[in-house]
C-alpha cells in the first residue's frame, strides 16, 4: 500500500517522533512507554472559523473516517468493534452496535428498491487495535433486522469509555455466503458468449448486457434462477432460456454463471422432474470478454508447432504489455517448538512508513507469501523495515524502535519462529534476497480437443501490437485448439518485457474458472 503525500509531509515523516496517521508511535491502540495511550475520536470544524464544535473519543483508534447522510445522521467505525450513529450537529452518539470485530473502513449508504442500508467491512488490519483478524467480512444494516449483537473482539483496556446509547431502530443482520451446490453427470448447460474487450471509456460505465443461456437436454430451459460471479441475475430466464448479465467489457475475464435456483423451472410447458432439477442445480457456464485473437497462422518447424497471432480490442489496441507489479516475500512461519503456523499473516513496512504489505495467511504447512516493497523515500540501502505476524488474536512485533535491513528493490524470502512471548527478536528475522519478481501481464495459451492445457516449449509475451508466439510440442501436430487468455500476478524467476520470452514456469497446469476461454480455434498442421 502507498500512501501519497504532500513534499511538506514527507519532509515531517522523515522528523524523529514524527507521530503518523495520529496514532502515537504507531502502537495501534497498546499503552506505550511513556504512560499515554493511543485512542480514536471524531470532530466537527466550523469551516468558516477554523474552530472545533464538537469532539467525541472512542477507546481506539478510528481509521476509517465517517460517512454523513443528508438526514443529519453519521456513521463511524471504530477499533473497538462498535459501529457508531451520531448527530453531525450535536456530536452526539445516538447509536452503537458491536460487530464483533475491529473496524478499519468507512461505512458505505446506499437504497435499494426504497430500502436503506448501511454497510461496512469489519476485520481490521493485523496493525489495528492489537492485531484485527484474519476473517474478514462485510455487515449490513437496515431498519427491521436483527438485535443481536456480537461479542466485542479483545482490545487492550480503554481508560475510558466511550459515549453510548441504547440501540435505536436499526439492527445489522450478519451476511452469510450462498451455499452452492454442483451436481455432475448431467446433460444441463449454462451458456455463455465472448465478447471482445472494447477500450476502457472513463465516462462510462465501460458494461453492457450480455445474454447467457440454460439449456436441458439442448433445449430452454425457463424459470430458472442463475447467479454470475456471485450475484443472483435479477428476475429468471425467459422462455428462450435466456437471462441478462451486466458485463465489465473493458477487461478481460470470465464471469461464472452458476444455476442456483430450479424450484419454479420448466422446459416448455412441462415442470422438470425431480431428476431433471438434480440435473441442472449447480451447472455452470461462463460469458468471457476477451481480446480477439486475429492473424493466427500455424505451421511446422523442426519438429514443433510454432503458432503466430495478434491480440486486440475492438478499437484495433493491443492489451497493455506486461510490466513489474512488486517483489515478492516468502517464507515459513513456525511456532517456538518448530511445528508449522496455520493462518498467521506477516506484515512489512518501511521506516518511512510509506510502503505496507500484508501477507495472505500461512498455509497448513506453514508458508505465506506477499508482496514486498523494499524502497523507502529516506533513500536507505539496504532498506530497514519493521516485521509483525499476527495469527488469530495473538500480535508479535519488533521491540520499539527495532528494524530490519531488506536488499533494495528485491524479493526475499524470510522463516520466521515465533517466540514464546509477543516480541520478535531481532536476531531471529534474517531475509535473504532472491532473483525475481512479481509481473502482471496478459498470458496467451491453448487447449487441446480433451480440454488440457498444451504447455508450450516457448511462447513471447504481447508485444506492443498485440503479437505473440507460442511453440508448441511435435505431439500437438493436427490437433484442433482453442486458445485462452489470463490477466493475472505471478512470480518471475526471470525478466519479462513486451515481445520478451515468457517463463515457462507460469504457465498453469489447469484454466481457472475465471479465464477467458474459447475464444478462437485453429486446426493445426499435422
């Protein structure tokens, strides 16, 4: 994460003592050395006099900011789990509920269908509050929903406590994942067309609607329910099986279309049979905007197949080339007997406290990976940077003051043992630099007639008109493929440049769902 900043900001960051963000020292809500303790709070500033009217404090630190609404109402989140209602003119809190966890977003208002909501997203960051969560997840509120209110999540001890209120009217049901359920062996279909990806038009909304099929047995099938991406599609499909889709034509992309629904289901006048509706719950399909694959040409060379084509949008553009996106952190996170950390993620930042990284959680076996940004404004080489791992509700953090030196601009890897206690010694974090980095880029490939990807022997990224090469192995000779396309992050042992060769090692060993697929077909020579 980077965070932008004034040339007067960044001249005070680089001040001893600097206090950043507004939280003393950067302890996130712990008491500190000095007796102080950070805590959060909301003003009000007459901006015709410069003066403060109203001020209310909250026992830790608010990193979200507060959203207003015309009725004079405002809502805030806080560390402390509580999701805050106020009066703008007054200051005063009118209404809390605790979510359950901290709060480090702004809250979101919205209407649907003359329904209000608020929404926000609770879990925090590993740094907020002694340690956030790693669950994170989105609540929403409306009038009319359920009173039950969560357990606070452990904070350290408030010296005060923070003005409330009974709840008033308004209660948050908690959102739950739909359950989806796929069923094999069947004759159901969910189809979907490609669309090729138009230029990006900043005064647009850049979607259009697409039409999708459902299909049993080759024929309509309407009345059913079928949610893309996660989102149930309003209304069923028609009499010709079809239903609409809003699609984002400016990337590239699948977007899964799943049947979830088939209780009011029916191929022509006829309801479906409890078979049929077993048949055709859980099918899936996909509409995939893709850039267009022209001038395919193929032909034989020295025993491989060497395929040549262009990649353009519908104004005739190559897709942006491929460039380095970060450096990549990796490693193991194991306790202080040497077992391996299940779901513990390590954050990075740099002293200067522009660059912030944040882990995904250890696996079972232990292992994590980030991104790194070891580059800081001070200039420093090697880079110093503060190490913590937050696992659960458990925080371990460098000792005040402490750093660690990163090689500039570069990945690493970095074991880390955790120790029976919260600091992390100094002399336990020792990151040892390695070749590569993290590109993001436009990956080109084929599958074979059975569906499998063909790996090939070589291939060149897009070069800055869309053209690539893919060389494929003598064993795809007169097989019929169908190329695919994937936007996505991945590792590089190696440089990667537009019209560069591309590492072989980032090809994938199956298509995910959400990879623009069946886009073009070319028989190949035999």
């Amino acid at each position: 994460l980077v965070e932008q900043t004034s040339a007067e900001k960044e001249r005070q960051a680089l001040l001893a003592g600097d206090p950043f963000l507004g939280l003393a020292n950067g302890d996130y809500g712990q008491y500190l050395r000095n007796g102080w303790k950070d805590y959060g709070s909301v003003s009000a500033i007459d901006v015709s006099t410069g003066k403060r009217v109203w001020k209310f404090d909250m026992p830790q630190p608010e990193r979200g900011g507060p959203t207003t609404t015309a009725s004079g109402i405002g809502f805030v989140g806080g560390g402390d789990g509580n999701l805050r209602a106020f009066d703008v003119k007054s200051g005063k809190v009118l209404w809390t509920f605790q979510t359950g966890a901290q709060i480090a977003d702004g809250p979101s208002v919205y209407s649907v269908n003359g329904t209000e909501y608020v929404a926000i997203g609770v879990g925090g960051t590993p740094t907020s509050s002694n340690g956030g969560t790693v669950a994170s997840q989105i609540q929403v509120f409306s009038l009319g929903g359920s009173h039950t209110q969560s357990t606070a999540p452990p904070v350290p001890r408030a010296s005060f406590v923070a003005n409330a209120s009974a709840p008033a009217h308004a209660a948050a049901p908690r959102l739950t994942d739909a359950v989806r359920r796929v069923l094999n062996g069947s004759t159901g279909r969910v189809l979907g067309p490609v669309v090729n990806v138009k230029p990006w038009d900043a005064n647009t909304s850049n979607q259009e609607p697409v039409v999708g099929h459902v299909t049993l047995g080759g024929k309509p099938v309407q009345g059913a329910v079928v949610s893309v991406g996660g989102w149930v599609v309003p209304g069923a499909t028609n009499s010709k099986g079809e239903f609409t889709y809003l699609v984002d034509t400016s990337v590239p992309l699948r977007h899964v279309a799943t049947v979830i629904g088939v209780t009011h289901a029916r191929v022509g006048a006829h309801p479906l049979s409890s078979a049929q509706q077993a048949a055709l719950l859980g099918r899936k399909g996909g509409i995939s905007a893709a850039y267009a694959v022209t001038n395919v040409s193929a032909h034989v060379s020295g025993g491989n197949v060497v395929i040549t084509g262009r990649l353009t949008d519908t104004g005739g553009n190559a897709p942006p080339p491929v460039l380095l996106y970060s450096y990549e952190l990796k490693g193991t996170i194991t306790d202080a007997s040497g077992k391996p950390v299940k779901g513990a993620v390590v954050t990075t930042r740099t002293n200067d406290r522009q660059y912030w990284t944040q882990s995904r959680p250890s696996g079972a076996n232990g292992s994590y990976a980030s991104f790194l940004v070891a580059a800081d404004q001070e200039g420093d080489i090697p880079v110093p940077m503060t190490i913590g791992v937050a696992v659960g509700n458990s925080a371990y953090a460098e000792p005040l003051g402490d750093s660690i030196n990163f090689a500039h601009l570069s990945s690493a890897t970095l074991n880390i043992q955790l120790p029976g206690g919260a600091v992390l010694p100094k002399t336990a974090l020792n990151p040892t630099a390695v070749a590569g980095a993290i590109y993001q880029g436009l990956l080109v490939g084929v599958v074979g007639g059975r569906g499998g990807i063909i790996k090939p022997v070589s291939a060149t990224w897009p070069d800055a008109n869309g053209r690539f090469q893919l060389v494929l192995p003598g064993t795809a000779k007169g097989q019929t493929v169908t190329f695919w396309e994937s936007q996505s992050q991945f590792f590089s042992s190696s440089h990667a440049a537009a019209g560069g060769a591309v590492d072989l090692s980032v090809y994938p060993q199956s298509l995910s769902t959400t990879a623009p697929q069946g886009i073009a077909t070319v028989k190949l020579p035999g």
